[in-house]
C-alpha cells in the first residue's frame, strides 16, 4: 500500500497552551486531525464554562478554518449539577489531575474521596472523566501505583466512562481488559520509545515528557494493543509544546510535540508491523465508539513518500527533529 | 562535632580532562585532595606509557603545586608484559571500559576473552583492573547485567585485584562480599541522587551520568555501605565536568561535576547520619589499605559552617549549584 485515507483522524489528548504559542501549534493540528481533545490545564486552569468557552473561541481564532473540532475539557475540581447541566452540551468530558503531578496542575485533586459527589454528577449526566493517573512515587512506579484507583473509581462508579491518559506500562493495557468502563489512550512517543532513548546515550530533553517512557516490555504492550486497534485504546499524542528553552536548560520542562508529525511516523510504524489497515481504527474510529461523536468529514491523504521531519516550528522543536521517516501527510 | 580533620583525603575516580577544562578543574580537586585516581579516557585515550607521562606532566603544570599526587591509569587494551613491567612503577591500575560504553570510550574492549593474557600479566605484576561495569542493554539494567563479568573476572583471576568503579545498584554492593578481590567505588551522588530526581520533576542534565542514579533501594544500599565504610569501599567522585553547552542542550553529556563540592558534601551526609567518624575511612584510609599507597600527608579541616555552592565553576554547573549546605571545607 502505497497511499492511503484517513477519515477524520481524531487526536483524543492535545495541548494547544494560549497565545504566541497557540497561534503556532493549532494550525498545524487543525492541518491533520478533524478534532482534538483540548486538555484544560493553562496556567489558569480552565475550570469554568466562561474561561472555557473564552479559550474555546480563542482557538477557533487561532485555527481560522471550520474543518476542525476542538472537543473541550473542564479542569476537574467539585461542580454542583447545576453547573455540570450547563456545561455538558460544551464538554467531551472532564480532565482530573491529581494535584501537583504535571506541568500546571498544582491545583488538581489530593483526596478522590471528596470529590464523589461530582463523580456520581458525571456518571448521571454521562460525562466522562479523564484521568493523569500518576501518583507522588517514585518516577517509574506513579502509573504502576495509580491503577488500584482507577480500579476503585471503575467499581465505584460502574457507568462513569473513566479514560487513562497517556498510558505508558503494560500493568495499564491489562487494566483496560478487567474493567468494563475503563478506556485509554496512548501517545506516539511511548509506541516508540523507553526510557533508553531519553537517558541510554546522551539525555534528550526533547524526548521527555510525564509519564515517562518507561522499559521494553512496557512499550511491546502499548505497540501490540496499538497495532491490533484494541477498541478500548485511542490516539491522545499528548503533544505538550515547549520553547526551546525551557527545554534545553539546567530544568527541563516535561512534554514532546508531536502533533505536526504523528500521522506520518504512526503511518511508517504500522506499515512497519503490516498493520496499516489498522490505522483507521485507531487514530478515528474507535474514539468515536468510545466517546459516541461524529467529526466533520475530513479526509487525509498518507502517501509513502520521504518526510523530513523539520528541525524546528518556530521556537519548538519537534520530535525526531531532523531525521527522514518514509510516509507522509500530503499537503493541499 | 563542629569541625573535622581529614587526613589526606583520595578521590579514587576523577575526570580531569585536557587543555583549557584541565587547568580549570585540577586545582579545584588540588584543593581539597591529597591525590586522585585519573581517568585515561581522553578523546586520544591514554593508552600507551609516553602518553600517559605526557598526561601526568599537564597535570602537574595545571596544578602548579606539589600537595597533590595524580595516580595516573592507562586505557585497556591488550598491552605486552614487558609494556606492564614498565609502565608499573607509573600507574596505579589499568581502566577497562567496555567497547561504546561512556565517554571517549569507543576504543574499550568488546570481548573479555581475548584480554585474557593482558590480565594475566596485571594479575602476576600486581596492577589493579579498574572496571566501567556496564553492558549495552537497557539503562536501568546495565550493571547488574555486568555482574557476571565481575564474578567471572574474580573467578579466573583470583590474584588480580578487580575495582568495580562508580557502583550504582544494591546487587554490585552485595557483590563486595562475595569475592575477596572485588573491590568498588562510589561517587557522591549516587549516595543522594535516584533516578527521581534526574527526571521524576523537571529533567535534570547537571544530574544525568553513566552509570545513571536508580532506585530508591539501590541508593540506600550504597549510602548503608558507605556510612560504615565498608572496607572494601572507597570514595570516587567521578566527577566529570562538561562545559554548559554540553550539557543544556539537545542532546545532553553524561557526568556530574563534584569535584570542588564532595567534601562538604560528604561531611554534611555523614553528620546528618551520625556517621562522622566513618569519613576519615571512607574517602582515603581504604583506599590507601585497597591499593597500598601512602599519599602525601595533607590535613583538610572541615567544619560546621554554611557553603553557599557557586552557581558554576568557570563554564561548568556543579552538583547543587546554588544550594546552600551546612559544612564546608576551610579556606588556607
């Protein structure tokens, strides 16, 4: 298969940040995907239906087309049901951060067990929840440790769609299997990557983000329910954009963009394993079974043909900077 | 207590480098050592006796003071027993690095068997083997993937006494106590560094070295072993300086610069422990019963005062630059 189409590629975790670099990011996802999932947590994280549909329109400006859907998220704190009624018909669902475990997320959650009341709220009105699941650990063992709560909240809440963000260790792939409203998604980078590539020759901050990638058998899972579409596993890139300079410095912020280039490297990859009838699946249909949307038809053309990754969109740099992979995103 | 004498303290493992980093670091270390163990993996690795008198020379001239003895080391290869009869009275051991391992290592040895008759020779004319202990597997794997190598070495070579340098893991300290001519040393952050805090926040260059910091177990085995100064344990800081260009960038150099800052360091670690009395041991009288040398007789007063650690040396970040610590070493 030399070409391929992808209808309304869908990227189910993205951060498009605010000014300069909003105007800089979004166009390249609008170029690509027919929508994103917007992840709310601005330095002013966006937990109010005005502050979101302030950024709402802030990224339609950004984008200037039509042919691109931002699926808006809440910040998660306590909603009463009122508010929660509101926002619904605004909202894919609700992003909970456990307090301090990511950039911007200091004022995330500390005790699930106080926010059951908006928990039951959302199961009621059926809005999903989706979930950093790290917990204060060591950097290795946080997703590892952080399961045991999405199995309580899985329980707890039987028909709450709980979503495990960016899921990066095999013990999550199996979750996905035991719980029956349990879902995830997974980024390019951690089907690519472990912790050799970031920090086995010379440490590249370009490749580090949280979680981080972790061993081999860790990305083999991820790959392997990537590559069979599991129709619990959807396509969030979590591509966190950061100037260069606060990534190649004495403190390194967390985040890899990959928004401009992961259809073209998902596509090599799968072509790769002999699984790019697969990849439909899994960076479109499965995320509108799961979260029940339909996108605005949005078809995008892959072809093989060499793509030089650039060094750099504007003060970001991209991830596998520089270097040549074989399929690429046709340009109209 | 609130001031402390070291007796001619050893820094077992040391980078010094060449030309302009040279003349920068080696009176830092001149400082506050009687000697050092010098590693030999320069860009042209010191592999031969003329090279290594050249070496030895820069050394002295960089330091332009008498109080401080470089026990200079060649770079393995297969060398001729009338080469090791003539460089003995010159080096203190022989470092062996594994082929592509770590810095400038690129010319290491790829298979042990074929370094058998050079061991056998050390082994006979009593030179020591010093041992970058690594495989090329996974990060996190790679010395405790070497282990067999240790035992393997110890087994064969029963006379040669073998120095696994810069231990990182609980398995290498365990190892100690296995073989009667296993011996280690350890470097002043994998005594307080893991993996956490080269990339459990922001990531960490001025953190990042090979081997890398890992677990929380493994930390506190080395800091056990070192608080009792176990006797077949010594100090080496491995202090290994990059200028800043080298480190905060894309693609990040491996090494911490400690050097200047150990001491203090140390001191404080040990105080905070109760462990005092167990420094003197530690960074010099094993080392001198390890390797039988007797260092020029240099006092070092330590005491309880606060040291505001520079933000950098010349164009290189130390360990905890910035930080403010509660020893520091006394100023002649």
């Amino acid at each position: 298969m030399n070409t391929l189409i992808i209808q309304s590629p869908l990227d189910m975790h993205l951060h498009l940040r605010e000014a300069e670099m909003l105007k800089l990011v979004a166009p390249l996802s609008a170029a690509q995907f027919a929508g994103a999932v917007i992840m709310p947590n601005l330095i002013d994280p966006i937990d109010s239906l005005d502050k979101l549909l302030t950024y709402r329109d802030q990224i339609i400006h950004a984008i200037g087309s039509e042919t691109f859907t931002p699926y808006m998220t809440l910040f998660f704190r306590e909603y009463s049901k009122n508010e929660l009624e509101t926002a619904k018909e605004h909202i894919i669902g609700i992003k909970l951060y456990p307090a301090g475990i990511t950039t911007n997320s200091e004022s995330g959650v500390s005790s699930l067990d106080q926010a059951r009341t908006t928990f039951e709220f959302m199961q009621e009105l059926q809005i999903p929840l989706l979930v950093h699941g790290e917990t204060n650990g060591f950097v290795l063992d946080r997703e590892s440790e952080f399961l045991g709560t999405y199995a309580w909240l899985a329980e707890n809440f039987p028909d709450l769609k709980i979503i495990m963000e960016h899921i990066t260790t095999r013990d999550a792939v199996e979750l996905l299997d035991q719980y029956e409203n349990i879902f995830a998604t997974v980024t390019l980078q951690h089907l690519l990557i472990t912790l050799d590539d970031i920090a086995g020759g010379l440490l590249s901050p370009h490749l580090f983000c949280k979680p981080i990638a972790k061993f081999p058998h860790d990305r083999e899972a991820l790959l392997q329910a990537a590559l069979i579409a599991h129709p619990k596993l959807m396509f969030g890139s979590d591509s966190a954009p950061h100037p260069v300079h606060k990534k190649e410095c004495a403190g390194c912020a967390a985040g890899v963009f990959t928004a401009p280039v992961a259809l073209a490297v998902l596509a090599e990859l799968f072509d790769k394993h002999n699984a790019l009838d697969k990849l439909q699946a899994f960076v479109s249909d499965n995320a509108q079974k799961i979260y029940n949307i339909s996108p605005i038809p949005k078809n995008i053309e892959i072809e093989k043909s060499d793509f030089i990754i650039p060094d750099n969109y504007g003060n970001v740099v991209p991830f596998m900077a520089g270097k040549t992979i074989s399929w690429s995103v046709k340009e109209f």
